[in-house]
C-alpha cells in the first residue's frame, strides 16, 4: 500500500518539490505534526512530495529538498531528456542521493552521475559549485532535479551563553514555531513564558515576528543576553508578568511551567493557560502531562496531540484553537 502512494505522488504533475526526512524515533510524532503544519500532509517513508516551495533549513527534520526537474522509469529516460533539452549549468555538480530503498548499488549511483555530469551542457565545479544537481531512486522512479540541502546553521544556537538542562530542546523549539506559524511567516508569536528564550531565538531566526516574557527577572536577563548574543535586539524579551500583556497575537507557544527552580500551584498553570485564551487565537501548548481538560475549559479546541518520549520524561504537545 505504502509503495502504490509513494508511486501515485511520483506521478502527481502538481508535485513539484521533493523532501527527504530524517528524525529519531523519538522525535517522530513531532516531526509528523511539523510535516502537517507545513504541507498539510505527513511522510510515509523518509520522504515527502509536495507542491509547496519549502526551505529545507527551516526545518529541524527536512536534510534536503529536490527541485523536480525529471521523474522517469528509467535512467536512460533522464540522460535523454536532458540531451533534447540542453539542460545547461555552469559550476555544477552532480549527486547521487541515497534513498532508504537501498536498491542502486555503489556501481549504478557512480555511473548515473557520470553519465548526467557528462550530457550536461555546462562547466562542471566539484570543488565549489554555485548549483547541486540531485538524481535519486525511489521505488521504480529515477528522480533527478536542483538540490538545496538543509544548511543546519540554527544548530549554532545552541552554544548561546545561557541554557537550562529541563528547557525545550533547539530541534524541538524550530520544530514548535513551525507548527505554530505554518508556512505562514506574516503570522505573530508570543512565548508568555519563554524561559531563556529557546523558542524566541527560532522564530526570529525564521523571520517570525516574535516577542517573548519572562517573569523571573534573572532568567529574563539571561534571555535578553542570549537574544543579543546572536544578533538580535534584547528588547524583544521583556521581564514581566503575561498576565499584563495587552496585546493579542496570532499564535502563542507556551510550555507549562512546573516549578522546578520555584513552586508553581495548579491555580497559576490554569491562569497562564486561561491568560493564553485572552492574547492568542491559536496556542501550541507543551505539559508534562494531560492538561486537555484544563485547556478546554479555557475555551480552546485541542485540533491534534503528539508526545515526545525521552527516557521517563514525555512531553505532550497539543495545537489548540
């Protein structure tokens, strides 16, 4: 069945992109949520079609994306269409993308890319190419197109100055301002509780239209320095209470604080949750753990719900409108 889908979307015309997905099996339910929030559709292999332009380097999960030039039955099919096209680069380079079919031996990969670097029109650059071309197998389809591979530069964030060993790890916070925002980067995000400011350093490294509150004024400080170490303006964090916030955003990520550094009653998690309803139309909410009744009292609608695994520690993420 998963072979008959994987085919039919090989063959779909209107998909015009093509991603491959990488995730631990403890990230695998979030990163299923990110890929819906994304292209409205999840993985069934460790790849993804879709008609929808998507950087790769947005994503904690995405490794690569195939601009689809060619899809054919065979590789001799690929090589002659871009001979009657005089397919032409300059500074190319030709890459054999591995899928998890396994089925192109070392021998077949090393001759498709021979035989494309050698038909196509141009100066090929191995060193430093300014374009990367990509042919893969999928199933019973060669695939060949432009490559624009995930950069993993965010990853740097995590040598900020100031972190926290229970904070929202770096791959899940770029993960949760996906979620939140979509492919929708006019959206506005708020983090009401934003600790040392893990999701706010993703959303502005995203280009989100962010702001972050903090009400321990050490941690604020904390957070401040870690947005300015980056190259972000430190005002963006303010140190106060989120119940006195005036404005209301589009999206909020809130992750339940559970008084690990000072007590946190029952009562002050429903009013961050409640508080949340008043500033935002849409919540992604982080608990250690069931908090749906709580959060629809609220007046929300929990719309989906995974869980992040790690050892005794489970994470439940829920997207609320």
């Amino acid at each position: 069945m998963k072979s008959k889908i994987i085919k039919n979307e090989c063959e779909n015309t209107l998909n015009k992109y093509f991603y491959f997905i990488n995730c631990s099996e403890m990230e695998k339910e979030l990163c299923n949520m990110e890929m819906r929030s994304v292209f409205g559709k999840e993985p069934k292999a460790k790849y993804l079609f879709s008609e929808k332009n998507f950087d790769p380097s947005r994503s904690p999960f995405i490794k690569l994306q195939i601009k689809l030039i060619y899809v054919e039955k065979n590789l001799e099919n690929i090589i002659n269409k871009i001979k009657d096209d005089k397919l032409s680069y300059d500074a190319f380079k030709v890459n054999y993308i591995k899928s998890e079919d396994g089925d192109v031996s070392y021998e077949e990969r090393l001759k498709a890319v021979k035989e494309i670097g050698f038909v196509v029109t141009g100066f090929p650059d191995i060193h430093n190419p300014k374009i990367e071309l990509a042919i893969t197998k999928v199933k019973d389809k060669w695939i060949f197109g432009e490559l624009n591979r995930n950069n993993f530069k965010w990853q740097k964030h995590n040598d900020k100055p100031h972190s926290y060993s229970n904070a929202v790890p770096l791959r899940m916070a770029r993960a949760l301002v996906n979620i939140a925002v979509g492919d929708n980067r006019e959206l506005t995000l708020v983090d009401p509780c934003c600790g040392v400011g893990t999701v706010v350093i993703e959303a502005l490294d995203l280009g989100i239209n962010v702001k972050g509150y903090e009400i321990s004024k050490p941690i604020a400080y904390n957070a401040r320095n870690n947005i300015e170490f980056l190259g972000y303006n430190r005002e963006i964090i303010t140190s106060g209470d989120m119940h006195n916030i005036n404005e209301v955003f589009d999206v909020a990520i809130v992750d339940i604080p559970y008084g690990l550094f000072s007590p946190v009653t029952l009562k002050e998690q429903m009013d961050i949750i409640n508080t949340s309803r008043r500033i935002a139309r849409k919540l992604v909410i982080i608990t250690f753990e069931d908090m749906d009744n709580l959060i629809i009292s609220a007046g929300f609608k929990i719309i989906e719900k995974c869980y992040m695994i790690k050892g005794n520690m489970t994470r439940q993420i829920s997207i609320c409108e």
